[in-house]
C-alpha cells in the first residue's frame, strides 16, 4: 500500500509540475500565435501538424519535445476557432523617413518606383537556392569550420542573430549590411514588440534606428536560456520544425566593402575605438594616435581598405576575439547546414524577394518593406577596392569567405583572383 500511495504521489507532483511549466511557457509564448505560420516550402495534409514533413512524424523528436508537441497541437482545434485579425494595418505617418544620423543620409533611400521587369519565377528561384545550400551542406569537397556540428552542439551566444516571432510564427537570422536594419523594423512590427506611445507601431519606417539595434528589443535564441533554462533548446526545435524560417544574404567581397565605407570612412566612434586605433597602430605603424574619431579624421588619419584587409587575414585578430558581426561570415552568424532555412533572399533582388516573402508569410496586407537603399556599393566597384590589394591577399581572403560563396550560389571572383 505504501508504495502505491507513493507512486501516485509521485505522479500527481509530476503532472503538476509539467501542468506550471506549460502555464508559464504559455504565459510566455500565446497560445493565439503558435500555429499562424509555418514552413511554407514543405507540404503538409489538412490533419498534419504544420511544420512536419509528411511519414516524419512525432516520434523523431526527444521526450520532452514529444510531450510538448501533441500538448500543443491538442489546442491546434481550440484556437483554430480564435479569429483572425483580417483588417489591414494603414501605414502610418510619414512617407519617408528623417534621417537620424549620418550613415543614414550617405546611404540615401530610393523612393523610385520598382517595375516587375524581370518577373523572376520566385518559387522556382527559392528551390534552386535551397537545393545549392542542401548540396553543398551534404558535400564533403566543401570544408569549413563548424559545418559538421550539429544544431545542439552550436552555443547559445551563436543563436543571438536568431529573432522570433511567435506571433506569426517566423524566424528570421539577420546578417548586418544586408537589409537588416529594415528587416529588424519588419519584425518589431509583425511581433508588436515595441510601443509609441502605447500603440504597436504599425509603420515599419516610424520605428528609430537607435531602437531597431537595441537588442533588448527582440526575442533571440540566445535568450531563450535565460527565459526557459534547460528546455530552452527542446523548444527551440520545435520552433525550428513549425516556423518559417528565413535569411537574406550578399555577395561575400560586395559586404566587406559595404561594412568597411559604413564603418571606418564615417565617424564612428565605437568603431574606432575597438577596430580603428589597433589597424592603425599593427598596420599603418602610427603612434599617439588621437583618442577621438572626429580628431583622427581632421588629421586625415583613417582606416585604409588595405588596413581593414590585413586585419581580416591577421591569424591573431581571430585569437583575440571573434570577428565583428559586420564581417563575421554568413555561415558563421546563421548556420544554415544546421538549420533547415525555408526561404533565402539575396541583396541583390531585395525588392522581388521581400515582396515574395511578406505574400508567402500571408502578411503584405499588414505591412510592406521599406523601400530600399539605392545600391551605392554595387559588385562593379570590385575590381577598383581591390586594386591596390595584392594577389595573395585576395586569394586568402577569398578562402576565408569560399564558404559563403558557395553555399549561396554567389559565382567565384575570378578576375579578382587571377594575374
């Protein structure tokens, strides 16, 4: 009798004990949201829990996980019956924005009207840059740090490009110089994180810069430890297997230039603080260098193309600590043989992509993506960054980068790499 009573007992502190960890999850997540959005790219049956190829089943996931999936796919009919905000959200307040600071003003807006001259076939596109990343994921030929770990073996201070959004149900890796400023404002609207004044901002351009990089701002992976502590990673795969997934990436030679004339041919002070001063000192041999950014520029002591690229190839830059998010590798700041990314855009079709993608999302009525900034780093200035750049450097900086490359589909520079 004693060891019934006991194995009930036990049973009863179990249940509740799961029921508090599913209460505060929900508090936490919303029930509303979990099921709006999943993996467009993947076809499921009307009784299939969205996200999950057909024969892959429940099964394949661990206890915990199995757990908290039928528990929440048993509210799926419950909250089918909510009913779904159909209004469209008008845009709001100006139709283009101040310019708050001077990155802001030298990049300029294009205001222009975008044509539909190309009518790229998008979806044929997506499969074709899904299948090149998969290929060479899966090919050994390709050889680059980390691609060979799996998703639990990449740390929780990696997962912080990782933004959600619960309440649509979409991932979003942001990689800097590659819209991602504009993408964050998208976010922040869509998940209603931020308020003015009370109300969720609905115009994706009202939201300031200053706030769009705060990252108390966003719901990243990287914090889903603090919030949910050992089952934080169960939970991100289920996110992973029910959301959708998406990144937007650049030619790898192209980013460089673009962090390099936003970060160091401007006055930034962190920048030059962190970055400037040591490239001057290991590469330029400068001495006494003046504490403040606007001094260094009045001296005319700046940060060469030359400078930037040294420190790149620099095997102690690495050691000392890991490469800046601005130049950091794509491959390195979303993962993507690890995770399954459902749609990839490029830079370079940014406005027939973002399109495409907001439609997919089933949000285009809430919102439309900013227009885009006219593309004052464009891959025909190359040859003349890289010019005065000797051939080995090129060739070594281009390894460091053949990853990205490749993985997205982005033609090897020959002509940069060659007499």
């Amino acid at each position: 009798m004693t060891k019934a009573r006991l194995l009930r007992l036990s049973v009863v502190l179990v249940s509740v004990f799961m029921i508090l960890l599913i209460i505060v999850y929900w508090d936490n997540v919303g029930t509303a949201h979990f099921y709006l959005h999943t993996s467009f790219s993947r076809p499921h049956s009307s009784g299939a829990i969205p996200g999950i190829t057909a024969g892959e089943g429940w099964e394949t996931l661990p206890d915990v996980d199995e757990f908290l999936a039928k528990l929440l796919s048993s509210n799926l009919k419950q909250n089918s019956s909510v009913p779904r905000k159909t209004e469209q959200l008008l845009l709001q307040g100006s139709s283009k924005p101040v310019a708050s600071n001077l990155e802001e003003r030298v990049r300029g807006y294009d205001w222009s009207v975008h044509s539909d001259k190309t009518s790229l076939d998008q979806e044929k596109l997506q499969i074709e840059r899904q299948r090149t990343l998969r290929e060479f994921c899966a090919n050994s030929s390709l050889a680059f740090p980390t691609k060979e770990r799996s998703f639990d073996d990449i740390p929780n201070y990696e997962l912080n490009h990782l933004i959600v959004d619960d309440r649509h149900g979409v991932i979003y890796c942001y990689v800097p110089k590659v819209a991602c400023t504009n993408w964050k404002r998208v976010m922040i609207v869509l998940s209603e994180s931020l308020l003015d004044q009370g109300v969720p901002y609905r115009n994706p351009l009202d939201i300031p810069r200053e706030h769009v990089h705060n990252t108390s701002t966003h719901l990243t992976f990287n914090k889903f430890w603090r919030r949910y502590g050992k089952f934080s990673r169960h939970l991100m795969k289920i996110k992973l297997k029910k959301y959708t997934k998406f990144l937007f990436v650049r030619d790898p030679f192209v980013r460089l230039i673009s962090a390099f004339r936003s970060k160091f041919e401007l006055e930034n002070e962190e920048f030059y603080q962190r970055f400037a001063i040591p490239m001057l000192k290991l590469y330029s041999n400068h001495t006494n260098l003046p504490t403040s950014v606007r001094e260094a520029f009045e001296a005319g002591l700046r940060v060469s193309f030359s400078d930037f690229i040294q420190y790149l190839l620099d095997p102690r830059t690495e050691k000392m600590v890991p490469f800046n998010e601005h130049w950091r590798q794509i491959y390195r700041l979303c993962h993507p043989c690890q995770i399954d990314y459902d749609f990839i855009g490029k830079l370079e079709t940014l406005d027939e992509d973002a399109a495409y993608l907001l439609q997919l999302l089933k949000v285009d009525r809430l919102l439309h993506f900013p227009p885009s900034y006219r593309n004052r780093t464009a891959s025909s200035w190359e040859e003349n960054w890289f010019a005065k750049i000797p051939l080995a450097w090129r060739q070594q900086l281009y390894k460091l980068y053949e990853a990205d490359f490749v993985l997205f589909g982005y033609p090897k520079p020959e002509n940069l790499l060659k007499d």
